[in-house]
C-alpha cells in the first residue's frame, strides 16, 4: 500500500492542471477540517497524479493516515513533504509525530528541532512540537511552544491543557493549576483537563466532585470523556474520605474506558505461556554475542507500585540519568521482527523474537534512546511493562541491573484500578482481569528469578517507605555505585516526571496508601477471591 492506494474505494477523479492547483489545495484543506478525509485523499491524489512534485498534497495524506493510524503511509508522505520543501514547520511537526508513534525517537528529535528552529505562529503546528519535545525530555521548550500557541489562540481550551499538563511533569504546579483552571473555564466540559486538575488539588469538600457528577451526566454517550470525569471524581471523593462515592465513581470511570478497549484475556494467557517457553535458561545461555559493556538500569513491576520513587531514588545520583517511562524494548522487538499485532506484547511477537541476537536488540534499543539516555554513565528505564521482557533484557544486556519493585497484590491491584492510564494496562478496568493479570505477572517474575538466580533485586514498596534510608543504601549498593545523600532527598530532584505519579515523587516519602484497599473490602470481592484462590495473600 502506498499514497495512490490508501483507500482504493476513493474516486481519483480528473486530473488538476493550472490555476485548478490552488483552488483544489483550498478545497483539501477545508475538507481536512470537517473531517471530510475521503475528500482530502481524493483531492490530494489527484494533484499527484497531475504533479508528484506537490508538497502540499504529500502533507494532506500523511495528516489523514496519522488520523487513520497507517503510520507506514504517513511516514512515507511526510518525508516526501520535507524533501520537496524543508522550510514549513507543520510538515516537521507531523513528520515528528509519526516518528514518535513508530518508536524511532531519534529521527523524532530531529524533526521536531528542525520544526522548533523554523519556529510557527501556527497554535496547530506549536502544539504537536510540543508534545514530541516533551516526550524526549525538552521540558522547558515545550512549555515555550505552548504558550506561544496560547498566544496565538488564547480561546482554545486545549492548549491551556496541555500546559498545564506539562508544567505538572516540570513540577510547577501552581503554573499548571493555573493553566486548568483556564481550560475549563473555557470548556467546563474539558473532562481531561478536570482530570489532571483533580491530581493537584486536596478537596475540603465535595463540591467540585459533586460539579464533576453532573457534567458526568452528559457524556454517558462518550465514555472516555466520561471516564476522565469519573475517575477525577473518585479522587476528590476520596480525599473527603467519602469511600462509598469514591468507589462507585471509580467503578463508573472503570466500565466507561473498558467500552474503548479491545482487551481480551486469552490473548494476554498466551503471552505468558509463550514467554516462559520461549524464555528457558538454556535458551538464556546459548548464543549469548553481546561483547558490550553497556549496563542499562531496568525498573520493572506493576504500575502504581513505587517505580516512579525508586527511579527517583536511583537517578538522584549524580552518575544516573532517569531516562523515563520509554516502550523502546518493545519497539526494538517489534522492529526487528517486523510484528504488527495491535498487543503492544504478544506471543505472535515472543516466538519470532526467540531468534535474534542479543547484539543486534542492544544496538537497536540504545540508538532508539540516543535523545533520552543523558550524558551520565549510567541510565534508568522505568517502563514497568518490561517485566514481560526480563529474558530479552538479559539477552541484550548481560551487565544490565534489573530492580522489581514489589507491593502487597491488595494494594497494588486496587492501585491500578483506580488509576486512569492513557493507551497501557487495558487489563486494569476489570476487577477479575486486573486480578488474573496480576496473578500471571506474579508467576512470570517467579520464572525470571529461576531462570537467572540473584540477577534481580526484589525492592518492596512498604520497605522504601517505611525505612527509605535503609532500602535506598541497599539499592545503591546493588548498583555498584558509592553512596550519595541525594538520593534519600530525592523529593528536590527536578528533572520531569512524566508518569501519573508526576504530583506524589515531589513529595516527602509517605505510605498514605499502604492498605487503602481495606476501605473497599466489600467492593473488591471479585478481585480479592482470585488472589486469596491464586495464594496471594492481600
């Protein structure tokens, strides 16, 4: 499939000579804003086949197929943009986009430099420069790109959402408070931007949750708009200590994003027997080709389980850099097998990795984080989801340090279930799903440590809290590394947070959550029944 063959149910119609050009760019792009997208591929390929030389219509199909996720035709349509006019930011900008949704982070610096360098008074270009410069650590840029984009449309809502979004992942949440509380006066149905707001926020009273359940009645139609407001709600309900609200508006947020979801748990039971089949000791030990000295540190576990302060922790040391929450290990994979699956994870993917050389997914999992790694010795990745590839890791990395950090499964279940995650952990809407997940998880790290004996330091949770100088020396310690008092004063760390813990990581280290679960006993039946009968206790 290539540009001429994007939707071949689309009328090419007659070629555009001329003066037509423009007329039918005009059209395109108008069609492009009501969403018309068949119209656009049809106008755009008609130019094309009039002049292949059209920039503009290279620009119009890749802006349609990063709507319609054919990535592979938008990169291909962006590029073609750039080559025949390297001068226009928006072709950048998008360009940056694909490369970011595709993995390839370091052809994505480049292109949302090249966009930064040019520079916009496009609202619509600064913002998606933002987003790419702000996934790859460029903070403080993006923040300038969204408040030029503010400048430029002071009344659209969701630029003043995306600061403050950003300026919460930089720490300055007065700033970020401020640039909500500006969105949803613009757009009180902002349900995203109530959100992140209710992250920043210690209610006193239920006032705002209560505002949040009315809007909520409007968008039972729209159910990720509805479950951003349901889970922002339950938050606020929960710092009233108002459990049984609480509850109810996480179950409601719950039962709205799995209706956006394709998750299905035999898919996910696949997985894990394919990785424990694959994944043996002997098969850890043959072939081994990696000659590299290279020693990533990984963070792995379940989310919501103390990753983000254990990262804190580890990348307040001045030889560490905390390269975030990347899926590159994913995408290396992926790359290199060429799988496709909609399952980020997949035992399809599992069974063709089974073959590729430990050398070859380094090198390709270190340039694919060239823009993230920092120029310290030594770098964290706390993608918590890479406790699925623990194997490959070893593969890749025989030097590399692996730290689980563990939690109570009571806890760490209900953590996740009432925690809103972008496009991750589908399993989590589901008290049973979330459970059996959970279990399965359990059983996999179970076979890491008997397929590779004392190569992963367990790091529980309660320990970090309840005695963080201790754990924190012992960490260090396994890292190889001298002791440093920054790294128990971690809470002055000011490098970006982009996790949901973006808020929690800022301050002093405290278990106001250990043991939450035992307000909703009652509620979490379901989920407590599938630990109690997988021998997990609480």
């Amino acid at each position: 499939m290539d540009e001429n063959t994007v939707n071949t149910s689309f009328n090419i119609g007659t070629s555009k000579t001329g003066s037509d050009v423009t007329s039918t760019l005009a059209r395109a792009f108008e069609a492009f804003e009501l969403k018309n997208f068949n119209l656009v591929i049809e106008l755009a390929q008609a130019l094309l086949r009039t002049d292949r030389n059209t920039p503009q219509a290279h620009y119009l199909i890749g802006r349609v197929t990063i709507e319609t996720q054919q990535l592979n035709i938008a990169v291909k349509a962006l590029e073609a943009a750039v080559q025949l006019d390297a001068s226009q930011s928006e072709y950048w900008a998008f360009l940056a986009i694909v490369y970011n949704q595709s993995g390839n982070s370091v052809k994505a610096e480049k292109a949302a430099m090249t966009a930064y360098k040019i520079g916009s008074d496009k609202a619509h270009v600064l913002y998606p420069i933002a987003h790419v410069l702000s996934v790859l650590g460029y903070v403080k840029d993006a923040n300038i790109c969204l408040q030029k984009a503010i400048q430029h449309a002071p009344t659209n809502p969701i630029y003043y959402r995306a600061l403050g979004i950003s300026l919460l992942e930089s720490g300055d949440f007065q700033g970020a408070q401020q640039a909500l509380r500006k969105s949803v006066a613009l757009d009180p149905n902002d349900a995203e931007s109530w959100w992140t707001l209710s992250s920043l926020v210690k209610a006193n009273d239920n006032a705002m949750a209560e505002q949040l359940l009315e809007i909520m009645k409007s968008t039972t139609a729209f159910p990720r708009q509805h479950a951003f407001l349901a889970y922002a709600a339950g938050k606020l309900f929960e710092d009233t200590e108002c459990w049984g609200e609480a509850f109810s508006a996480f179950e409601q947020g719950a039962a709205a994003k799995r209706q956006t979801l394709n998750y299905e748990a035999s898919r996910s039971k696949l997985t894990f027997t394919a990785l424990k089949t694959v994944c043996t000791a002997s098969w850890l030990e043959a072939g081994s080709d990696v000659s590299n000295e290279s020693a990533p540190i990984f963070i792995i576990g379940q989310p919501r389980t103390g990753t983000t302060l254990v990262d804190r922790i580890a990348s307040s040391h001045s030889l560490v850099h905390s390269a975030g929450e990347p899926v590159q290990f994913a995408m290396s994979l992926r790359a290199l097998t060429g799988v496709r699956t909609n399952d980020f994870i997949s035992a399809e993917l599992i069974h063709k990795a089974v073959n590729l050389s430990g050398s070859e997914l380094a090198k390709s999992y270190l340039a694919g984080l060239a823009s993230l790694r920092g120029d310290t010795p030594y770098f964290t990745d706390k993608f918590p989801m890479n406790f699925m590839l623990v194997g490959f890791i070893a593969k890749a990395f025989p030097k590399a340090k692996i730290i689980h950090v563990t939690r109570g499964p009571a806890d760490s279940c209900f953590a996740v279930f009432k925690q809103l995650f972008e496009d991750v952990y589908p399993h989590s809407y589901d008290q049973c799903e979330m459970a059996e997940h959970f279990v399965m998880y359990r059983n996999l790290m179970e076979h890491w440590h008997s397929i590779m004996p004392g190569r992963i330091l367990d790091v529980a949770y309660e320990n970090v809290v309840s005695q963080n100088d201790i754990e924190a020396r012992r960490l260090i310690e396994y890292l190889d590394l001298d002791w440093e008092d920054a790294c128990i004063n971690f809470e002055k760390n000011n490098a970006a947070v982009v996790t949901a813990s973006a808020a929690q990581v800022r301050e002093k280290v405290h278990g106001r959550s250990i043991g939450r679960w035992k307000k909703y006993e009652k509620q979490l039946t379901p989920m407590l029944d599938i630990l109690k009968a997988a021998g997990l206790a609480p």
